[in-house]
C-alpha cells in the first residue's frame, strides 16, 4: 500500500471513528442526566484525532484546495485541542455537566467554539467552492456548525447543541467515508 493510499485510509477511519464515538458519548450525556468518567474518557478518546481530521483531508486535496482551506483547517484543529483539554479538566474537577463545565470555563471556551465554528465554515465554505470533496457531506458538516452557533446564540438549554454537533459529525463521516471509499464526486 503507497503512502499516499495509508495516509486516505487513516484519515478516512479516523473521521467516521472519532465523530460517532464523540455523538455516542453526547447521547450518554444526554440519557445519564450529565457527565460520568467512562463517558469522558470515550469523550477524550473521540477528541484525540479530532484535531487533526481537517488538517489531514487538507493534505489529501492539497493540490485542490486553496490556502484558505488550510487555515480554516488549522483553527478547527486548534479549537478541538483545546475541547480535548476540556475534557481532561471536566474529569479532574468532577463537573457534573456541561453547563458546569461551560460555567467553569467560561470566555475561553466560548472563544474557542468561536474558532470551531469559524474555521470549520471556512475550511468548508474553501472545500464547496473548490469542489475538491464530495458536497453532500461537506454542506452537512458546514450546517451543523452554523445549527451549533444559531444555538450558542439562542436562550436554549445547552444540551441542544447535541443536535448541531450530530449533524456536524455527521458531515464529517461522511467526508471520512468518500476518503475511504475512494469517491469523490464533486457534483454529488
């Protein structure tokens, strides 16, 4: 197998792994009423190769996209380090929820979703206009992000941006599918 071929491979079971075990460990929150420590470590778990998806279907259609993609890439990357973080810290000061944990947090945080969302749209928005990846999956993960800032922004309970956060997931095993299916269909 070539380097070029591997590198598609992990990239692609990474971005279906990493999202649905992150929406998995959403429900769990969800049906527990807050947090537990094994769902914040499958939390952790799910964030890890977070940061790097993006950055990695960058490099994969480096020669298609345009540099913007990269940055935007790169901000969403650095936003879920800092979410991977706040996993680790919800574990060591037993915060019951993520209100709590967003309350303890508090303008970093928020500054930091900012940058998620950010970049995200404008790694897709790169990704859309280039036609370089499939745009079904693409849209979905750029409409998930723009649920998830509308939601920031509305005076609803904080365990709604699971829904935001799903379809954003969504999009992205979707992209993580085509990598490992080898589609790529621009006028899909």
């Amino acid at each position: 197998m070539n380097r070029s071929r591997s590198l598609r491979l992990l990239v692609g079971v990474a971005a279906v792994v990493a999202p649905v075990l992150h929406s998995l460990t959403d429900v769990m929150e969800w049906v527990q009423g807050g947090f537990s420590a094994t769902q914040l470590w499958l939390n952790y778990l799910a964030f890890l190769p977070m940061p790097w998806l993006l950055l990695g279907m960058y490099v994969l259609h480096a020669e298609e996209l345009p540099s913007s993609a990269l940055a935007g890439a790169v901000l969403y990357g650095v936003a879920f380090t800092y979410f991977a973080h706040t996993t680790l810290y919800a574990l060591q000061s037993q915060a019951p929820d993520y209100e709590v944990l967003w309350q303890q947090l508090g303008v970093t945080y928020t500054i930091h979703g900012a940058a998620m969302v950010v970049g995200g749209l404008l790694f897709a928005a790169s990704a859309l206009r280039s036609r370089a990846m499939p745009r079904p999956p693409v849209l979905l993960f750029a409409i998930g992000l723009l649920v998830n800032l509308g939601l920031a922004l509305a005076p609803a309970p904080d365990i709604l941006q699971t829904i935001g956060t799903a379809v954003r997931n969504a999009g992205i095993v979707g992209m993580g599918y085509a990598l490992v299916s080898r589609r790529k269909d621009p006028e899909a």
